[in-house]
C-alpha cells in the first residue's frame, strides 16, 4: 500500500463520476468504433457495465434530484430545470454523512434554492450559484446573452473548438478540485471514508472542446443516423414536438455532421479528464480500496431518428451509462438486466455497511456486481418525464424485451428491444400489439404512478410552493467556497458585459 493510503476495513472510499447527457451507445465499452473512452473502457474491463440503466426522468434537475433522493421524480418533487431539492427529502450524501462517511460534490450538481449544498459536507467547487448558466459555460463566450441554449438558434452554430482557454474549462478544474480535496483529506487526522462525487458537464453542449479532440474527431466523423420514413411530418407527434422546438429541419445534414463530431470530441475531452483523475488518486495510493462508479444523468439523441438532445423515451436519451468497479467485484461483466439510477442510493448505502432507509424505489446492485444471485429483484425500469402535462409528457417502462411507452397526445409506442434494439418499429398499430408483449402489466408498472391530471396538480401545488424561494441573481457558471465560507465567482471574467 502507497504511503498515506487509507483503508477502513470492510468500509471502502466510494467515487461516483456524474457526467452530462452521455449517450449510452457512445461509448468504446458500448461497441462504438468512433469513441475515444479508453478510460471508461477501462473501467469498464475493471468491473461491471449495465447495459439496460436507466434515468428516472431525461432532464438534468429530476434526473439529479431522483437519484440524489434514490425515488422516482413524481414522489420528490421533480419535474423540470425549475425543481428544488425538497426539504422532505433526504439525499444519499446526508445519509452516508450520518454513518461515518466524510462527503464532498466537485462540479455540476444544478441544485438551486436552499439545498444547493445537496446534504454533502463539502462542495468548494461548482455551481453554487445555479442561474441560467447551471456549470455551463457560454462558448465562444459572447454568447452568454442566451444564444447558446435559445432553442429557435439551436446548439449547432457554436459546435467546434473551445474559444475558452483549456485551464479555465471547468472539466478541468473539476478534475483539479476534486484532486486536491482528497490529497488535503488524505494528509489530515480524519480516519473516516470517503464519499466523493465529481460532477462534470460535458458532453452536454455547447458542444465545444479544446482544439486537439475536435480535430481529432473531424478528421474521421461518425456517421449520421438515417432519417426514419416520413421524418418530419409522418413521425410520432412527441417526436415531432422535439423536431419543431429546435427548429431541427433547419439545419443540414452538413451542420449536423460536424455538431455529432464535436459531441464525440467532448466525449472524448471529459473520458480524459476522468483518467487524470483516476490516475492521480491511483498514484497516492487511493484507488486501492475504492469503488468507482460512473453514470450520466440522462443520454443525448445526437442525430438519432432525426433527433437531438433530451427529453425522449428513445434509449439515446433516456438510457445511461453505468459502470461499477472497486475491490471485491467482479471484473469484465455485462448485466443487461433493467436498472435504474434510484438504484445508486441502495448501492452506496450497501457498500458503506449502512442501512437502507425505507421508502426508496431502487435496489442494490452489489449482489449484480459480485456475480451473486440477485434473487427476486425488480425486472423493469421507468423514466418519465410528467411537467405539464403536455407535448413534452411521456412515461415510458421497459423489462429485458419490451419497452412501452404512453403519452398525453399521441398514441402509445412498444418495441421489442430484442428484435428492434434501434426502437424503429411500433408495434402498437392501430390498437393491436404481439400476442407474446406482456402489455397489461407494462401499463399497470406505469398506472402505479399519478395519472396525467393528478401529475399536473402535484406539479402546480410545488411550483406555488418554490415561488417564494429566493433565486440568486445572475451570476457566472461556476463559483468557489472559500474556507471562510464565502461563495465567489470562478470565470464572470470571461463574459464581459454580464
């Protein structure tokens, strides 16, 4: 064991890496040819890839606040980009805190209100401060005015190199940050674990990186998906909604070709930043008795079915990465049962030796992890995106087959992912559906929760609840805390005129 290394017994360290909108497919581990992950691959090799994970909601904020709360987004309050982290709701963070655990975020976490702490003991980098610019920078800088996240100018324009330099970039100082916690902790008298969650933001856009990987990247593109038949006007109307919101059909194929490039260059950038960051807790010896696990909050549909961005039941955007890996677990797995992100919570508290509170929707995955026999857990997972209600609103449920999804405008969707693993077929034509498709229980896993009309009086009663919160005003991206406990800005300096 490295000088300085800690281990507390049967008690490991725990890293979990949350990355932004990472599409599960894209991924060297995922089969992707075009992907530049070798440490997520390596990772990868190292322990567990589900490939059936799932978000709760494909959204940042509910996505977040789902898993911080280890329940689905309609039992916490968790909407849209506008939620708050209620006070009825306790977080893993403040969990493990209680049972021995020391706890730090770095970077994204987009909690705004009086929870912007996310019940962690520490979090001296991030976004602090969450306005309109929740840990992402505006690149090239001068579109800090809104154009770079304006849905009728779409994200396509500003896909290229960075025009930030590369050590203000916050992936970087995420990595940094994160780094130096731990080597302070490391070299203090605390003997207790750790929790650390590095929170970065990309590949969300602005889909910009440093100039080396978008070179990278165009110099052997990805393909673009095939439009699907009848794109724009025949497809499905919660598909079409996404078309019409970002003004999709306005761009070519050649814009979009180099937007997908750019997406996979900050794949790219972000899988390196992960890799100083493993490295650097490998060489003073704090990997040796540590669980790794990274995730995304949610996917990107970069270009599939004529597609862009979040907010979709399709798997590019509500399925995730996950990867497990530490001391003890099994190295090389596959498990393509259903799981979901509320299963992070169970999953942390079961590696730190603490109870699981009751009341969470998940299930641990350290059974899965070990090789053991998981016996009779859950055999589905759901996303659901619910705010009012309307042409964004979908629920959607998948088992190991079979993915069904409703909608309040526009007719159900089913797939055999078996089959059609590129969700090309709706097998739901004109009511009737495979004899085999067990649908009656798919829909009774979904009419579990609110109905339609239920979700949007829950959602109004919280929004007339958060209206008197207070909302900081317009800050930069990312803030620092300081030891004194004042809360600074890190890059307003870039943004002239904000």
């Amino acid at each position: 064991m490295t000088a300085g290394a800690r281990h507390h017994g049967s008690r490991p360290n725990i890293l979990l890496i949350l990355s932004d909108q990472h599409n599960p497919r894209i991924a060297g581990f995922a089969g992707d040819a075009y992907a530049r992950t070798g440490h997520l691959d390596d990772l990868a090799a190292a322990g567990t890839s589900f490939g059936a994970a799932y978000c709760q909601s494909p959204l940042c904020v509910p996505s977040r606040i789902s898993m911080l709360t280890g329940k689905y987004s309609c039992d916490c309050s968790a909407w849209d980009n506008r939620s708050l982290l209620d006070s009825g709701h306790r977080t893993f963070a403040e969990h493990l805190s209680e049972h021995g655990y020391a706890t730090c975020a770095v970077g994204k976490m987009h909690l705004a209100g009086e929870r912007w702490m996310g019940g962690f003991d520490h979090r001296p980098y991030g976004d602090l401060r969450v306005t309109r610019f929740p840990f992402h920078q505006p690149d090239p800088p001068e579109t800090w005015d809104g154009r770079w996240n304006r849905h009728s100018v779409g994200r396509f324009p500003w896909a290229g190199e960075s025009r930030i330099p590369e050590s203000l970039l916050v992936d970087g100082i995420v990595t940094r940050e994160a780094l130096s916690f731990l080597r302070e902790y490391q070299s203090g008298e605390d003997r207790s674990p750790w929790l650390m969650m590095a929170g970065y933001s990309r590949p969300h856009f602005p889909l910009t990186a440093p100039a080396r990987y978008v070179r990278r990247a165009l110099a052997d593109p990805p393909p673009l998906a095939e439009l699907p038949a009848g794109y724009p006007d025949e497809i499905h109307p919660h598909d079409r909604f996404i078309v019409e919101d970002f003004n999709l059909t306005e761009f070519s194929p050649e814009e979009q070709r180099r937007a997908l490039a750019c997406y996979y260059a900050c794949v790219d950038y972000v899988d390196d930043c992960i890799g100083e960051l493993l490295a650097g807790l490998r060489a003073g010896g704090q990997l040796e008795n540590t669980v790794v696990i990274y995730a995304s909050d949610h996917g990107d549909l970069a270009g599939e079915h004529g597609l862009w961005w979040k907010r979709s039941y399709y798997d590019g955007s509500a399925r995730v990465p996950l990867l497990i890996s530490g001391p003890g677990l099994a190295a090389g797995a596959g498990c393509g049962a259903p799981v979901e992100l509320v299963d992070v919570y169970p999953t942390l508290c079961d590696l730190a030796g603490a109870p699981i509170p009751a009341g969470l929707a998940g299930e641990s995955l350290l059974p899965l992890c070990r090789g053991e026999d998981a016996g009779p857990r859950k055999q589905r997972a759901r996303c659901d995106f619910l705010p009012g209600g309307g042409r964004t609103s979908f629920r959607m449920v998948r088992d190991r087959r079979w993915k069904y999804a409703e909608f309040p405008e526009g007719p159900p969707v089913l797939f055999d992912l078996q089959e059609d693993p590129g969700e090309t077929r709706n097998l739901i034509i004109g009511g009737g559906a495979p004899r085999e498709a067990p649908l009656d229980e798919l829909r009774d896993h979904l009419h579990a929760g609110p109905d339609w009309e239920g979700a949007r009086a829950m959602e109004a009663a919280d929004t007339e609840r958060w209206s008197a919160c207070e909302r900081p005003e317009l800050t930069a991206p990312a803030q620092y805390m300081l030891e004194d406990g004042r809360v600074v800005d890190a890059d307003r300096f870039l943004y002239p005129g904000m």
